[in-house]
C-alpha cells in the first residue's frame, strides 16, 4: 500500500488586496468603487495602500469624462438657494457655484465672522450681490426654529435647499440641548431644518428640491433605533457612519410622505474632498492622502448638479455620487432591511423636535 500524500498550498495575502477584492467583486454592478472602497476602508479600519487608492481615483477620474458640460451650464437668477455649512468646504463651493448661476444664495453659518467672510468672497468672486448670511447653530432646535422663523417673514420661495452642515465628534460631546453632538447636527439639525423649511419650499413647486450630503460611510452602517449612541464605549466614526445612513432613510422617507407636494428630495456622497472638515475629523487620513483627495469644488459638483437638472431626469428618494444615481446598499453590508425601522425613527425626530406635522 502506498502511503496516502497529501499537498497543502500557503497563499499568502496582503489584507489590503484581499479588501480590494472582495470589495470589487461586492460592488461589481455598481459604477462607483472609489467611494465604496474607500469609506469602506475607513469604518473598518482596514489600510490600503496609497498607491491602491490612487489608482481607484483614477477609476473615479475616467468616470467623469462622461460628464456633460452642458449639464453645468444652466443659469438660475431668480431661484433662492439655501445652503447650510457654508463658510467653507463643500459648502462654501456649493454656495459659490450656485451664486456664479444666478441664484439668491443664503449661507447658514454657525460663526457669523467665518460667514462674513465667505459672503463677502463669494460676491466678490461671482459678481452676485444677492448672496446673504443667516447666522445659526444647527445643533440647536431652539436656533433652528428661530432661522425659520427668519425665513418665514421674508416669504420668498425655498427653491433649493442644501442640507450641508455636519460634523464628526470621536468623544461623546452633548448639545446645549442634551443630545450627542453628532446627532444634534447631522441628523436632528438636518431633519429640523427641513420640516421647517417645507411650507418655502411648496412655495416654489414643482422646481422644489432638497438635496442632503451624506456619506459612503453609511455602506457599512444598517439603521438603528439607538440615534444617540448608548454605548458606553463610544466611537464617532461608527456614529457618523449611522447618522449617514439615517439621512438617507430620511431622503428615502421625505420623497414617499411628500411626493404631491412638488418638492424632490435627494442625498448624494461627495466623495473625499481635501476640506477643513476631513482635516480636523481624521487629520491621519487627510495628511496621508494630501494632495490626492478631491477638492472641495469636485465635491460639491454633484449637489450643484443636482440643483440644475430637470426633476424629470431625477429620482426623488434616490442616492447620487459623480452625477449618477448609486446604490444605497451592498450586499454583504446586510442594511437594506434596517430601513424598515425608519418610521420609529421620524416619530422619535419629531418628538425630539417638538414639531407638530
């Protein structure tokens, strides 16, 4: 008898090829790897290589050759623009580039010297003198309601709204209200902003959108009925990750409870763009990758885009990245079903908001 042989094969992988691989072959049918991958590395912790994320980039860059020039070329004078976050960032692109158009720009800004100073650099950049500065913390309800309060008596039509504002705090930091800070601004703030803004925005129906910056974090977060974050071991990362996911929902929400009222609703991922805000919230990340992250004007191109197009080539309720609709889901990220909790969660909102609707 022959003694039995057996053959046994090492592979050894690098964890960041082996991420690169199940993560393509996830997101094979969907056209937007750069984020995924990214974000996807970022919550999990996982580090690819600088020259395997560039190489992504490059992916995301050959995309955009699809990009229609004349898609961009649509003036707005006479529409009412109302970005929050807007003293810098994608913000302050986003309020420029608008305000370049034509549109009557409103810069909601928590500091009112950096929103002084943002106004008065997009005037003199743009030429647009309708460009105005409404101070408010958007952590705060109480501010919230005093800024729509603000609008009301202007009554001019809201015809875009830009939800912008949004931070990520890695240590538990409550609001001059009690709630978590992430929270507080990314998804009470933002949801406050918008109940409160729908009777401008019907106003100016059907053209009426919201279009709210969310994250490709969100991919690796489901919905949770836990918004503030009750673990004792608290991560800001995972949070701003859920709050993401969250705003989402809300978009998806927004569009199905408000669809006769002439007003679309989107969210969108940016992409990672070199802003202050990446710097102070992952100064590791944004030092590595300088100088081949996005600039803040490549963020803010799809929320722009998102203002000028027709409703009709819209999808109300839809995730955008790069001028495209993208998927809200992947597959092995087991989310979808989690949506389900998000009537909970607008009925805890609006509680929390003390708004009657």
């Amino acid at each position: 008898m022959h003694p039995r042989t057996s053959l046994q094969i090492h592979i050894r992988v690098s964890v960041s090829a082996l991420t690169m691989f199940l993560l393509k072959c996830a997101i094979q049918n969907a056209l937007h790897a750069e984020a995924l991958v990214w974000d996807f590395a970022l919550m999990s912790e996982l580090h690819l290589t600088v020259s395997s994320m560039c190489i992504l980039f490059r992916i995301d860059r050959e995309h955009s050759k699809n990009f229609k020039p004349e898609d961009m070329q649509t003036r707005i004078e006479g529409k009412n623009c109302v970005v929050t976050g807007a003293n810098s960032g994608i913000g302050y692109a986003t309020a420029e580039g608008l305000a370049s158009r034509g549109a009557t720009v409103y810069l909601v800004c928590r500091n009112k010297e950096r929103g002084e100073a943002a106004l008065s650099k997009i005037q003199s950049m743009t030429g647009n003198k309708s460009v105005y500065l409404e101070v408010c913390d958007l952590s705060s309800v109480s501010e919230i309601k005093s800024l729509a309060s603000r609008f009301y008596s202007k009554d001019v039509p809201v015809h875009v709204l830009v939800n912008n504002a949004g931070v990520m705090e890695h240590t538990r930091t409550t609001t001059s209200e009690g709630y978590e800070l992430n929270f507080g601004v990314n998804v009470l703030g933002t949801y406050t902003t918008t109940e409160l803004m729908l009777p401008l925005l019907e106003k100016a129906a059907p053209d009426a959108r919201v279009i709210t910056v969310s994250s490709g974090g969100m991919y690796t977060a489901p919905l949770t009925k836990d918004l503030q974050f009750s673990d004792s071991h608290f991560d800001g990362v995972e949070q701003y990750a859920r709050n993401k996911r969250v705003q989402v929902a809300l978009t998806e929400k927004w569009a199905e409870i408000y669809n006769s009222k002439g007003i679309g609703f989107y969210s969108m991922h940016p992409g990672w763009a070199e802003t202050p805000g990446v710097a102070k919230s992952l100064p590791s990340f944004s030092q590595s990758f300088s100088g081949k992250l996005r600039s803040s004007e490549e963020g803010a191109d799809t929320i722009i885009w998102l203002a000028l197009q027709a409703k009709e080539k819209l999808a109300s309720g839809a995730f955008y990245f790069d001028r495209a609709e993208a998927p809200k889901h992947l597959t092995f990220a087991a989310t979808r079903d989690s949506h389900a909790a998000i009537n909970s969660i607008v009925d805890s909102l609006r509680s929390l908001s003390a708004l009657s609707l």
